[in-house]
C-alpha cells in the first residue's frame, strides 16, 4: 500500500473481493449455524438431534476450509490445512480424530465470531469505503437519467438540483473512492491477519516442524542407547568369551611347556592377551555398563565412584528406574564428571548427590579442586551439554579459580512404570 501504484494495481479490487466474498460466507455460515443450532437442539429431546448437533460441533471445518482459500485474495502466503491424519480409515476415526483437536475447536469459535461479527463488518466497510463514493462520483449520470436533469438525491439524504453542485459532488466522490481503496486495503488485510492467526497461523507449521525435530532427535537418542547396549552385548558375549578362552588355553600351554624360549614366549602371550581381556572389559563397560542396564542410575554411579581415582561421595536416593536414555545420559555425564575432577582438577574429594523430585532428575557433582574449569578447554563440557539437551535437560557450571566446583545437571523425566510395579509386588 505504501507503493504510488497500489491505486492502479489489482490490490485494491482484491481487497473489495475478499470483503464481499466474506459478507456472503458469513451470512451463509450464520444461517448454517443458526438452523443446526435450532434443529439439532428441538430434536435432541429424542435423540434424533445428536447427529446434528455433532455437525453443529464440526461446522467450523467447511467454513475454515474456505477461508483459508479466501486468504489468497490479499495474502500470499500459504496457508496449510493445520488438521491431523486419522489414525485408521473410516468415518468414527475421522471423527474421533477430528472431535480431539483443539484446531476444530478453534475453528469452531472462529466461525461463531465470524457469523455474529466478523461479516457485518466486512459489509459495513464494503458499504461505507466503496458503495458511498461510488454513489457520490454517480452523481451527474443519476441525475440526467433517474432525476431527468432536474435534481437527484446524493446518498437518499442531500438533494442536488444544479449541474455544478452535480459535478462538484462526482469529484468528491472520486477523491473519496482514491482514499477508500485504502480503507479497503487496510480493512482487508487485518481481517486476514485475524483469519490467519486464528485458523491458518504462519507459524502452526514451523511449531509442528519443531515438534517433528524434537520427537526424531529423541528416536535418534533412544535408536543411539539401543545401538550402544547391542555393541556391548556382543563384545561381552562374543569377543570377551573368546579372548577369555584363548587366555586360559595360553595359560595351560604355558604350564605344560618346559622351561625355555617356549615358556617364556606363552608367558608373554598370556600377559598380552590378559591386558586385552582387561581393556576390553573396560571398553565394554564404557559404551554400556552392565550395572546401569541391570541396576539402574544408582548403582552404576556407586561404581563410577568405587572406581575413580578420587574417592567420590555418593548421596543420591532414587525412587526406581527412569528412561533408559536418562539413565545413560545421566550415568555418562557423571564419568566424564569423575574424569575431568581426576585429571584436571587436583581434587582431594569429591561428591556425587542428588535425588527425584517433581518430575525432575537432579545430580550434582563437586569437587574441592582448584576450579577454573574452562568450557572451551577441551574438557567434554560441551559435549556434555549437547547430550542433556538432546533430552531437553539443564547443565550449569559453577567452577571459579581457587574451586569449588559445581557440576549441576537436571533432567525432565518420570519413574519408570517398571520399577512402580516391581514396588508395588515387593
């Protein structure tokens, strides 16, 4: 509008057409309504009315469904059908799915606003921006033909009976048509912002891509913990059991060979093949530990403890199991946690606590090192803190020069029903 050719351009008569076109869908849809409403409301007493008032509920379908197309007119913009597939074909999925979206109420809402108000608007500014000048710059043809060329009548309301007067008043109108273009442009566009933000809003689609990303993201997150277990169960299952078996074979080689260049070479063999067995172990306890998948959280924390070369503290009661993607989340931030405080840190000790409170998973770590933990340092922090958002979780840091330093993680996240109901039958 604020371009010198929008009087010239189609803007101004698609603006006319989208007001007209929604004074006619409105009274449509009010009579549509209307008549459910009475119909469906004398006839419920029998039963008979329920079907129709179940269309009245879903009256707002066809009337969005139109207005989403009206839109065009004066916007754009695309505008989606924002309703979700059915489950299964059929009518009863179609309308169970349709009766438990919050849209079709919106949309339902928007069709009574826009049948009691929203249309005599659109009329009224049809009427007063378009219909009056029109009528004004008319004014010397209606009086040489309705009025003979004696006098005519502007509006039903001011009589002219001058040629000059006549002329005078077309001008007027005329300059009144320029300045109700933009009337129209502006009236037709803030009523296709309301129609878009109720029923078509721009960002109903980005809201739904967001959602889709952060339910993938998390498929990602619980196909990666499956992946991993599978890797430990078939190193532990597989590999280790041959490398256990090889290192007793070696040790009874080693035990019936005389003493020589023989035994001293399956000696070496068996201490070889014993670090393998002991790095493997510990490989595999780092993709998945054991304890964590059969334990759960606490146990396996009281293990990363029992292990690190700082002597950890352990504090944390927990009410059962949770999410297998928590749990692994959780677990591997305190290791790399133990990790960091063992080899950045200096720490003398250090103390693992927290606990379930409200839906939420708390654990924190401290140590009485010297602190000045940088994120850009290359300790994993950063790492750490992608892993807890991918489960939509918090972590904060707290390490200033001279320690101690705080480790805080938190976690949205429920009980697993599994361990409710092991409760409940012990």
């Amino acid at each position: 509008m604020s371009r010198p050719a929008f009087l010239l351009s189609a803007w101004p008569w698609r603006s006319v057409g989208y007001l007209l076109t929604g004074a006619v869908t409105g009274v449509l849809a009010l009579v549509g309504l209307v008549t459910l409403a009475a119909v469906g409301g004398a006839l419920a007493i029998v039963l008979v009315g329920l079907p129709l008032l179940v269309v009245l509920a879903l009256a707002g379908l066809p009337v969005a469904w139109v207005e989403r197309r009206r839109l065009g007119l004066v916007d754009l913009d695309p505008a989606p059908d924002p309703h979700q597939a059915p489950a299964a074909e059929g009518l009863m999925s179609w309308l169970t799915t349709r009766l438990k979206e919050q849209v079709t109420w919106r949309e339902l809402a928007y069709t009574v606003l826009f049948a009691g108000l929203l249309w005599p608007l659109d009329a009224l500014v049809f009427t007063v921006a378009l219909l009056f000048p029109v009528s004004m710059a008319a004014t010397p043809v209606l009086m040489a033909t309705i009025g003979e060329g004696s006098e005519t009548k502007v509006l039903k309301q001011w009589t002219v009976t001058t040629w000059p007067t006549a002329f005078g008043v077309a001008v007027l109108g005329v300059l009144l048509l320029a300045f109700g273009a933009y009337v129209l442009g502006v009236a037709a566009g803030a009523r296709a912002e309301l129609t878009r933000l109720l029923i078509a809003d721009r960002d109903g689609d980005l809201g739904a891509r967001v959602v889709e990303l952060s339910r993938s993201r998390v498929r990602l997150v619980d196909a990666f913990e499956a992946e991993r277990r599978r890797i430990e169960r078939d190193l532990h299952d597989g590999a280790q059991q041959r490398l256990v078996a090889l290192t007793m074979t070696l040790g009874l080689a080693r035990l019936d060979a005389p003493p020589g260049p023989l035994a001293d070479q399956l000696a070496k063999a068996h201490d070889e093949a014993g670090k393998a067995l002991a790095e493997l172990r510990e490989l595999i306890h780092g993709i998945h530990p054991k304890v964590l998948a059969d334990y759960g959280l606490g146990a396996a924390v009281a293990d990363a403890a029992d292990r690190s070369v700082v002597p950890v503290d352990v504090d944390l009661p927990l009410p059962g199991r949770f999410e297998q993607a928590v749990e692994a989340a959780a677990y591997f931030v305190v290791c790399e946690a133990l990790a960091n405080i063992a080899k950045h840190s200096g720490a003398g000790r250090a103390q693992v606590s927290g606990g379930y409170t409200v839906g939420r998973l708390v654990l924190e770590v401290r140590d009485d090192g010297r602190g000045g933990a940088d994120v850009s340092a290359g300790s994993g922090l950063t790492g750490l803190a992608d892993r807890v958002s991918v489960l939509d979780g918090r972590l904060s840091l707290s390490s200033p020069p001279g320690g101690p330093t705080l480790l805080r993680v938190e976690f949205p996240c429920e009980v697993s029903e599994l361990s409710e109901a092991a409760d409940r039958f012990a």
